[in-house]
C-alpha cells in the first residue's frame, strides 16, 4: 500500500537540514539589521533595530532653534518612521525564509494578520485557525472532510 503524501514528507525531510541553516542564517542578518527615519525636516534621524527598539538618534544643531512642541514632533515622526522601517525589514526576511522552506507554500498568504487563508490547502480555501475549509469552499469528492 503507497500512501499519497510520503514523497512529499520524503523530500520535506530532506529539504530541512539547508533549510536550517538559511534561516540560521537569515536570523542573524536580522538580528544585526536596524533602519532609519528622519522627520520631515530632516533635523531629526533614528535608528531602530529589527524589533523596534531605538537605538541611536542624531539631532542637527539647527533643530534646537525648535520649540519643544516641535521638537518632539520631529523625534515622533522619525521613530516612528524608523520602526516602520525596521518591521518591514523584518517582514521582507521572514517572507525570504518562508518562500524557500520545504514545501513552499504551507505559509499563510498573509501572515502577519493571522487568520488568512492557507496558500496551499488542496481542494479549496481553509481558514488558518481551524484548517477546516473556509465557508463555501469544497474539499475534492476522493478526499475525506478532515483532510
């Protein structure tokens, strides 16, 4: 008796040792990643590491002529725009991880959000959180319902 899915789980099981070591490697390209914003003036600039974490910021001289209000307008805006800067960093590492993992497209499409849809449920659309499918979708009539 042959069982459908082993050769899938076959060449999963050999595709993991390569795949460890890029993501051990795109782990730490991330860990050492950070980004910057500026304000819209360009008086204030922030760096951020890849979990959002400010880690330095650079005030022009000229941006002490600033009132206070102001000021700390600048430095909102830049570290904000510095932490957008790092997530996105982030979310494009992750998707490079995940688009060579074994298997490919056992990702959620949208994974951030959580509660996407499966990229590669068989048969029609599943909702992540049950792997039921997804109202009005149909599983293949050779295929139980809890496939």
């Amino acid at each position: 008796m042959t069982f459908p899915g082993l050769d899938r789980i076959e060449a999963l099981a050999r595709n993991l040792d390569s795949w460890q070591r890029d993501l051990a490697g795109k782990m730490t390209e991330l860990e050492d990643s950070s980004a910057e914003g500026m304000s819209d003036s360009g008086l204030v600039r922030v760096t951020a590491a890849a979990d959002g974490t400010i880690v330095s910021t650079e005030v022009n001289a000229r941006a002490m002529r600033l009132d206070s209000y102001t000021l700390a307008e600048e430095f909102t805006a830049a570290a904000k725009r510095a932490q957008e800067a790092a997530a996105a960093r982030v979310r494009e590492l992750v998707g490079e991880v995940m688009a060579d993992a074994p298997g490919g497209g056992g990702v959620m499409a949208d994974a951030p959000g959580g509660g996407g849809v499966m990229a590669d449920a068989p048969g029609g659309s599943r909702t992540a959180e049950s792997g039921r499918p997804a109202a009005g979708s149909q599983l293949p009539d050779d295929r139980p319902d809890w496939y």
